[in-house]
C-alpha cells in the first residue's frame, strides 16, 4: 500500500492547526474550497492524524458502498452519539447492527406508511387551522414542531402537541453540544459540575424519561398493535436471524434513535424548500397548481404521493441544495487501503459532505440553480451516479428515506393547496449554520397568505 502516490491536499504547515482552525470555523466553506481546489479525493494532516475529503462519486462509492466494511464509523463519533442514542442502528456496527436493522426495518413495511401519511395530513392540517388568514411566520420553529409531533405519533403514538417546543429545544441543546464537543480536542468527562454539562445531563434525562415512560406504559398496557413503530418493535422476532425480539432496554435505544434522527433532519428539509419556494414564485405557482389538480378539494393522503410529481422533484432538488446531512457521519480506515488508487494509512478519517459534491460544478451543471426539472425522467440520467446521497449510500443509508420523502411531499402539497408563501419583507440574507442539520442562522421568517385572501 505505501507505494501507492499520496493524494493531492494543502500543506498541513504547523501541525496542521491552521488547517483545523479553518475546518471548524466554517466547515461548509472550507470543504468546498478543498474540493475545487484539490479535486475529488483531499488529504489533509492534522498534526499525526490523515484525513481525506472524499467527494467525487468514485471515492463515495468506495467508501460508502463498496468498501463499507473497511471504512466504518469513527469510534470517539460514535462513542459520543450513543450518550444520546444507546446501542441504536445509528451507532452500532457489524452483526448487532445488522440484526437490529433487520428488526427495525419491518416498522418502515409499505403497510405501516399508509397510517404513517395519515398521522402527517391530520398534523399539518391543524397546523394550518392555527396560521392566521396573513400574516409573518418563524417557518423553523413551525416545521419543527410540526415533525416532532408527527413523529411522535408515527413511532409511539404519543401525542408531544403541548411539549414538543421544550423537547425540541432539549433535542436541538443535545445536537448542539455534539458539535462543539466533537470539534473539541480535549473530552471532558459528563459528570463535571460545569454549566454546559448540567444542562447537557437534564437535556439527557429529560429526552431518556420520555421514551423510557412510553415503552412501560406500552408494556403495561398489553402489546397489541396500534400500527405505531413501537408496537412493531416490541413485537418484531428476528425471522431471518437468531428468532429472537429486542429487550426493553434496544426498544429504548431505537425509539430514542429514530425519534432524533427523524425530526430536525426532516424540518431542516421543509425550511430550505419553503426557503427556495419563496424565491421562485413561478416554481411555487407550478406546484400549487399541481395541488389543485391531484387534491383538488380534500386533504392529502397516502395514494398522493405518487402523483405529486412535481413536488417530489422540489423536494428532491432541494435535498441536492440543501442536504441537512451536510456532512455524514466520519468514517475511519479500519486497516491500510487505498481510494481512487491513492494510500490510505490505517485509521485515516474519511469525511463525506453531500454539500459539497451536490453543489460542485465538477458534477452538477449551473450546480448553484434551483431547477426542479433535473429531476425529470428526461434528464435525471444526467446526474452521476452516487453524486447525489442525502440520505446517505450502502448499507447504513437512511432507514426513514421513504418516510422523509413521504412526510415533506404531504406537507409541502397540504400547505401550498391552502396558503400562497413568500420571505417575510424583515427577512434579511439568509446564511446557512452548520449543526448536524444545516438551519438558516437566526430561523427564517415567511409571509403566508391563505388562498382568497391576498390583498
Ligand atoms: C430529510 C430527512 C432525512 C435526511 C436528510 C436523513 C439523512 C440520513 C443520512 C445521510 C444517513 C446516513 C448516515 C451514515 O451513513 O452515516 C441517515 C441514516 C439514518 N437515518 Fe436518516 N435522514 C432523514 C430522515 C430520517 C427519518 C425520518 C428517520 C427515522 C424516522 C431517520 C433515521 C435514520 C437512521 C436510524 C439512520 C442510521 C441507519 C444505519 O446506520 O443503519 N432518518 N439518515
């Protein structure tokens, strides 16, 4: 292996500080301007430790897909997401992963999403009762809400309508503290008796009872089906596997798993389409027509979703703009290897950013448009492929891709059937924060004007 050339990267200079004080200033620009300047595969050297940015479609690939027993999660990444998470899909590897998955996969069936869709029009239609006929709008918190209710309901049939902003703020301080502590050299232990820490262990707490609470009044009250993912996996027997169910402690942790995954990285995704909807009216009036024509009087439903088309290719293309994942979860070298035919040492970080590949020109043409029709069964061959993965690639891609999409298809079609949309006239520049999902810095406020009523 180290006959292999190294791959192209910026000198590291003084132990590689100046590098990783750019990368943790501003993340998103400085893995862009890496990539146009050095190409698809950057290495990078902070002091001892290698790094690459592996951004062209053959180098995700061979990280993501084809050499995804190689490149697996970054132990000290994942020894700080299961604080929050436990032993759920997200932090776990090898044959555990694999088996849990297995058992949680049958709460995402085809059958299960149609009861799925209806929890999501009912929520964004009392959302909708409360907007007023015109008026301004923090779009962030709205769509926020909005998913952390409807997921919710969707995995434990909990109705959150009167916690979900204090959650939410808990769930969004746990996130926050994720990044700053994993930019941080140094790892403070959880028990110190700091102000941060304090609030990161009621934060934890608070989110760790809640679900705890859920899963015993479930058992208490008998195991029967209410169609929610709880009910799937208390009941779910490893058929292919060791015949086996989860215990209460792996329900928990999946719960607590799918709950957090689920909600901020499908609200980014709403805020950034409304954000691009707002700025191109004629987009905005194409899909609104489209509203009329499948829902014409009534609300949306499960059957819809594959009529929307118009919308699912919005939605599509905003996830291409704006992926929340902007960064996926960093992967180390497990042993020596190569990418793209360059040498890889053994425990080399591999990051991967769906920001900067989607938004490159090396792959996207006018990559910086908002152009819904890339999408079209007409030219979608043009994108490369493995060129565009917000949802991930291989076998740890996102298990609620299909849920994602469905949700923000029924909502983005259940808010334009009734409201016309545009950026608030206080709404300035709008700049986008780096957290583990990408937010407009500060939130983004909206006009919103019902149908009928636009002055
Ligand atoms: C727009 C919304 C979403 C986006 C952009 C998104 C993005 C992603 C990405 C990029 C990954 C791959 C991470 C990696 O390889 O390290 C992932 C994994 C995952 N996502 Fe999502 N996600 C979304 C919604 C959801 C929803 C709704 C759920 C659950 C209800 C969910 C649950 C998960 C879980 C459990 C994993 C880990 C899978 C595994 O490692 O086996 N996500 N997601």
């Amino acid at each position: 292996m180290n006959q292999l050339p190294n791959a192209p990267g910026p000198p590291a200079g003084i132990l590689g500080l100046n590098l990783a004080r750019q990368f943790s200033r501003d993340p998103l620009a400085f893995t862009t301007e890496m990539v146009r300047e050095y190409g698809p595969l950057v290495h990078l050297r902070f002091g001892p430790q290698h790094a690459f940015i592996a951004a062209g479609p053959k180098a995700i690939h061979e990280v993501l897909v084809a050499g995804s027993r190689t490149f697996r999660k970054e132990p000290r990444t994942r020894n700080a997401v299961r604080k929050i998470d436990g032993k759920g899909i997200i932090t776990t590897e090898g044959d555990f992963w694999l088996r849990q998955r297995r058992l949680v996969q049958k709460g995402f069936s085809a059958d299960r999403m149609e009861g799925y869709a209806q929890v999501t029009t009912q929520r964004v239609n009392q959302m909708l009762a409360r907007w007023p006929d015109s008026g301004d709008l923090e779009i962030c918190d709205e769509m926020t809400c909005l998913t952390l209710e409807t997921i919710a309901e969707t995995m434990f049939e909990v109705d959150m309508a009167a916690d979900s902003r204090e959650l939410a703020e808990q769930v969004e301080y746990l996130s926050e503290r994720l990044v700053v502590e994993m930019g941080s050299p140094l790892q403070l232990p959880d028990w110190l008796p700091l102000p941060a820490k304090r609030k990161k262990r009621t934060s934890l707490r608070a989110l760790h009872d809640m679900v705890r609470r859920v899963v015993e009044n479930r058992r208490k009250s008998g195991n029967t089906d209410r169609g929610d993912m709880l009910s799937m996996l208390l009941t779910a027997v490893d058929t292919e596997g060791d015949g086996g169910q989860m215990t209460d402690q792996q329900v928990c942790d999946e719960i607590t798993t799918l709950f957090v995954a689920g909600y901020d990285t499908t609200a980014s995704g709403l805020a950034w389409t409304w954000y691009l909807l707002a700025q191109h009216p004629e987009i905005a009036e194409k899909a609104t027509a489209e509203t009329r024509r499948v829902l014409s009087n009534r609300a949306a439903c499960y059957e819809d979703f594959d009529k929307l088309f118009y919308i699912r290719r919005i939605i599509n293309e905003s996830l291409r703009l704006y992926p929340p994942a902007w960064l996926i979860m960093l992967r180390q070298a497990t042993v020596a290897t190569q990418l793209m035919g360059y040498h890889v040492p053994r425990k080399s970080w591999i990051y991967l950013a769906p920001w900067v590949t989607q938004r490159s020109e090396r792959w996207f043409a006018d990559p910086l448009k908002f152009d819904p029709d890339r999408f079209s069964p007409e030219r979608i061959a043009e994108i490369p492929q493995h060129a565009y993965y917000p949802f991930g690639l291989g076998p740890h891609r996102c298990i609620g891709e299909k849920l994602a999409l469905l949700e923000m298809t029924l909502i983005v079609a259940s808010v334009l059937r009734k409201f016309h949309v545009t950026l608030a006239a206080n709404q300035g520049s709008v700049e986008v924060e780096a957290h583990t999902a990408i937010r407009p810095r500060g939130g983004l406020r909206l006009r919103v004007e019902r149908h009928g009523q636009q002055l």
